[in-house]
C-alpha cells in the first residue's frame, strides 16, 4: 500500500525544512528532513520513507545550496574564510587547525572541506 506523500519545502531562516504535507504531527507537516545552507542534508525519517523522484528533488536542491554555499564562501578573503571555520569548529578541530604550522594558503583548502561537512 503506497502511504501519502506530498513534499513540501519551505525556508525558515537557517536552511530548507523538507515536510511531508500529505501527514500531519502535533498540528502540523511532517518533517523529514533538513538541508543546511551548506547543502548538508539531515534526515529525520528513514530514506525509504521517501519516493524516488522526491529524494532527487531533495538531493538537487541540497546539491545546488552546497555550489552556492561555497561560492559565496570562497569569494571572501583567506582570513575571513579561516575565522568563520575557526568559529564553527570543536575545540579538537580548532586546535588541529591552529596547531598545524603550514602557511594558510596551504592549509587552508584542506580546512574548507572539513567546514563544509559541517556547515
């Protein structure tokens, strides 16, 4: 039996909220995911919960989110770059970057995956 399934995708400030409007909980959409402004994409239901051709639309847009992201990201200078991912890391992340003696330019690549992982 095929379960009612409806996306839905809104914008609440932090990212895209991805519902099921065809379901409500506790008097509303049925949240089933979460795609970070980085394009990450958290899932708050199995992935077979959701069909095929909704899981490409979920994944396109996080894929697009993910190119805009670090776009934007990457036109800013190195020292604004390093500060941001300082400021988003653990304090086991922050002190491997800050410990590693490697010029920026050369570390810095390296550190910007790591950011964008967790963004």
């Amino acid at each position: 039996m095929k379960r009612p399934f409806k996306l839905f995708m809104g914008c609440l400030g932090n990212g895209t909220t991805v519902c099921n409007s065809a379901v409500m909980e506790n008097g509303d959409y049925k949240n089933i995911a979460h795609i970070s402004p980085a394009g990450n994409i958290t899932f708050y239901v199995h992935e077979s919960y959701i069909p095929a051709e909704d899981m490409t639309k979920i994944r396109n847009i996080a894929k697009s989110d993910a190119e805009k992201f670090r776009h934007d990201f990457e036109m800013q200078d190195e020292l604004t770059q390093y500060s941001r991912i300082l400021d988003s890391f653990t304090t086991s992340m922050f002190l491997e970057a800050t410990n590693d003696k490697r010029p920026l330019s050369e570390k810095l690549l390296e550190l910007r995956e790591k950011y964008y992982k967790i963004a």
